[in-house]
C-alpha cells in the first residue's frame, strides 16, 4: 500500500470512529437509569405485580384457614365446625393483607415522603 492511500484510510477510518462515538453517546444519553421502569411498561409491570400479590395473599389465606381447619377437625372429630371458623379467620387474614398492601404508599406520590412530627 502507497503513503497517500495509507493516510486516506487513516482518515476514512478517524472519521467513521467518531461517528461512532457520537451515536454511542446519544444512545447512552437515551438510556438513563431508571427511565424503561417509567414507562407505560414499568408501571404496567408494577401494577401487575401488585395484583398477582394480593390474589396470592388473598387465595393464600382462605386455603391456609381452610387446612388448618380440615386438619383440626379429623383430629377432634367436630366435623364442620373447625373448618368453617378457620375458613373465616383465612378469610379476614387475606383481606386484611389485600388491605395493608392497598394503603401503602406509591413510590411516585408526594405521600411518599416521611412526615415530620
């Protein structure tokens, strides 16, 4: 290779370098922290989250107080009775999670923030 070609190259491949390096930059710029979770994505994500918890909670409660109420009632022989009380104390378990989970408050609002007494 001549001595021009080599600097035409050298130059070609400088400039195409820093094309590079301005794109890379602008697409760094684009993706700041934080930015895909606030999206329309994220908060969708988010507020999925939070349903599939408190179904969980929710299910989770009513068929813990349901076992242990089948259980207690095989072992002491009182047929529905067991079941039916722990079946309602699940119950208000689950709900009172679903509840606790409902009035937390969002890492977006202005609530959010600690009070100062």
């Amino acid at each position: 290779m001549s001595e021009p070609d080599k600097n035409a190259s050298d130059s070609e491949l400088r400039a195409r370098l820093g094309s590079l390096k301005t794109a890379l930059e602008r697409a760094e710029e684009s993706e700041k922290p934080g930015a895909s979770a606030a999206g329309p994505d994220g908060a969708l994500a988010g507020a999925m989250s939070s349903g599939f918890r408190a179904a969980t909670d929710l299910a989770g409660g009513i068929i813990a107080g349901a076992l242990i109420g089948v259980l207690g009632d095989r072992w002491l022989g009182t047929s529905p009775f067991l079941l039916i009380a722990f079946l309602v104390i699940g119950a208000i378990a689950g709900f009172r999670s679903v509840y606790r989970l409902g009035s937390r408050p969002t890492s977006g609002s202005k609530d959010s923030a600690p009070k100062e007494k």
